[in-house]
C-alpha cells in the first residue's frame, strides 16, 4: 500500500480519503489544523477503513515537512493560497505533488518548483481544471486543424432558492478567487488577459436557461498548450440568469473584492449549502477535419449520489475522483513519475478507464445532454 498524506479534512478532502481508503490500496492519512474537524471526519467512517488523522497547521514548516516525510505523495485540498508551501515542502522532502488549485499564480509557482524534481508535480488535478482540459485536449486531438475550444462548467443547486440561484457547494475562498482574478483566454489567435464576471451569455440546455461568463484559472494550462494553435480559446463558469450581476455589484459596487474575508463571511452566513446539486461539463471544439469545418460537442451532467457508502454532492464527488484519478494513474504508471505534468496530457480514454474517473462515464452516474 502506497502511503499518502491529504492535506485538508474539509468538504472534498474528506471524500478524497473515503475513496482512497476504500480502495484498499493506499494507506491514508489526512492532516487538517481542526481537531473538531478531524474527529468528525474519522467518526463518519462506518464498515470501512478510516483513515488515520493528524493534526496540522500547514505554516508550520516544520510540522509540515515531518508530516511530509517518507510518504508517496501529497494532495493538498487545502486553500489555494497554502498550495505553493505544500508544494515545496514536497520538492525538499522528494514526495509526489497533487492539488486543486485554481490559482493560476500558485500554478505558475509549482511549474518552477517540478523543474528538476526526481518526483511529479501535477496540480489542478480536479474538475475545471483539470477533468475540463482532458476533455478539451481529446476533443481538439481529433482535428486536423483547430478553430476554437470553448469550456464551460458549472456546479449548481438542483433546486435554486435564492436570489443568487446558487448554494455553497465548493470552498467558498476559491468562488470569490475565481470571480475577481484576470482570466486567461486566447482572442483571434493571442493569448491575452479578459476580466473576470464579463463576456456573459446564455445559453439553454435540457430546457433550462442558463449563463455562463469568465472566470479565473478554469483553462489551467491549455493556453500554453494550445498557443499558436487555435483562434479562440475560453473558459466560462456556469450558473442560472441573475448570478453574474448580483455578484458585480458585491464585488464592484460595494468594493468587497478588496474585503475578500468580509464577502466570505457574508456568504457563509447568509447561503446554505446543498447536498443536491449538479455538474454541467459543456465542452465544444470545431476545426477542420478532412477537409470540412466540424464541431464536436463533449456534454455531461452529473447528480449528487452514493459513494463509497454515503451521499455526496456533485462537485464532491466530481473533485475528489479526479484528483483520486490522478493518484491512481500516477501509482500504476500511467503517468511520467518526475516533473511537471498537464492535465491535458492525460488520455481521456485512461481517465475515464481508471476506477475513480468511471464517474464521468457510466451512465448512471452521468446524463448525456
């Protein structure tokens, strides 16, 4: 068994350790600076493996670094603003390096730590990014030449309630991140810079109208890889009409872009979080193909359900198996084991082969739109 250490007992790290330890192949344990957090977490192991907990404020450096030592690797679903000391605590101690992050100024600082690192890097290891850049790549893999890559992804309430139409399903610091950092884009063949919560459009799927506008870090590292390549490249988030313009007037008009901590308090309080929910992944590509200009279109939805013997939400369970996914595939070889890796150079077909990653693709799990 391959011993690993999760780093945040919260909403996605906690799934994170239920499905590695039900998987029976890796010994887990999972560090958060909550005890109270810790406690619950081993509490909510019922008729299967519970992973061993330990108590741990990641600025701790030395803390963190004994916590590092020895293990396989480290996935932090800590906040994006703690990845980079993970990240090189893990460079020093010569562990494999996974994350979430969305912050494309802490993935930036993790490519520079990979540079000749005897172990992986892989950040961005869940939904968007991450799951999102597999799907792009595969899509735009099958053209001959590319025209334009469009993304969009949104997690949800099944049934929305208030005048955001939208639920706490996700780490609240990483929303509003994601709402006031530039974005980056590809515009008429440049990559250039477009600012967060614009370029809003609506768009309707199954029957139901939704909005989609930029927002930060969802691309990961696709405008890189896809520079030079495409004339248009864009990453919008997805939620019901009403969303963007409500969260402007936050952010812009009430200046809380520059309180960050006040908006998170505010929204904390005031929003519920929902079990129910679902995940829109919507990815088009067009390009020529053999001559003729086509468009290929990757749709799925994804409920909350059971898994590994409870009930989770969507973007739970969509997080977690991707980043599980890319342990697993990083494991059994399926990955280069040193260096920087992208998630666009994951084949799909393995991602969706891995047992983590089946949740995309089988059908009682996904609906096809």
């Amino acid at each position: 068994m391959k011993d690993v250490l999760v780093i945040g007992g919260g909403k996605i790290g906690s799934v994170v350790a239920d499905l590695l330890c039900q998987s029976g192949s890796y010994q887990v344990t999972v560090a958060d600076r909550s005890a109270a957090q810790l406690a619950e977490l081993s509490q909510r192991s019922d008729n299967m493996a519970a992973p061993n907990t330990l108590v741990l404020d990641v600025l701790d450096d030395a803390a963190l670094r004994q916590a590092l030592n020895g293990r396989f690797a480290v996935l932090s679903a800590a906040p994006y603003h703690l990845t980079t000391r993970v990240a090189q605590a893990a460079r020093e101690l010569g562990v494999h390096y996974l994350d979430l992050t969305e912050d494309v100024a802490s993935t930036r600082r993790i490519r520079e730590l990979a540079v000749g690192a005897q172990t992986a890097f892989i950040p961005q290891c869940g939904l968007a990014p991450g799951f999102i850049s597999i799907v792009a790549a595969d899509l735009a893999r099958q053209f001959d030449t590319l025209d334009s890559v469009r993304m969009r992804v949104g997690a949800l309430p099944a049934y929305p309630s208030n005048a955001l139409n939208y639920n706490l399903t996700w780490s609240t610091e990483g929303v509003i991140n994601e709402y006031c950092e530039p974005c980056e884009a590809i515009v008429n063949g440049s990559k250039r810079e477009v600012p967060p919560l614009e370029e809003r459009e609506e768009f309707s799927l199954d029957g139901v109208l939704y909005e989609a506008f930029n927002t930060s870090g969802g691309l990961g590292t696709l405008c890189e890889t896809l520079d030079g390549k495409v004339r248009t490249l864009n990453y919008r988030t997805i939620r019901y009409p009403g969303h963007a313009a409500i969260m402007k007037a936050l952010l812009h008009d009430l200046r809380l872009r520059d309180r960050r901590d006040v908006l998170k308090d505010i929204l904390e309080q005031a929003v519920p979080a929902t079990m129910q929910d679902v995940v829109i992944v919507f990815v088009t590509v067009s390009g020529m193909k053999e001559g003729h200009l086509l468009q290929d279109t990757y749709a799925r939805k994804i409920y909350s359900h059971v898994l590994a013997g409870k009930l989770h939400s969507a973007i739970q369970i969509t997080t977690a198996s991707s980043l599980c996914a890319m342990l697993d595939l990083l494991a059994e070889g399926h990955l280069p084991d040193h260096g920087f890796i992208k998630q666009e150079d994951v084949a799909l077909s393995d991602f969706l082969a891995n047992r983590f990653g089946k949740v995309f693709a089988v059908p009682e799990f996904s609906k096809s739109a």
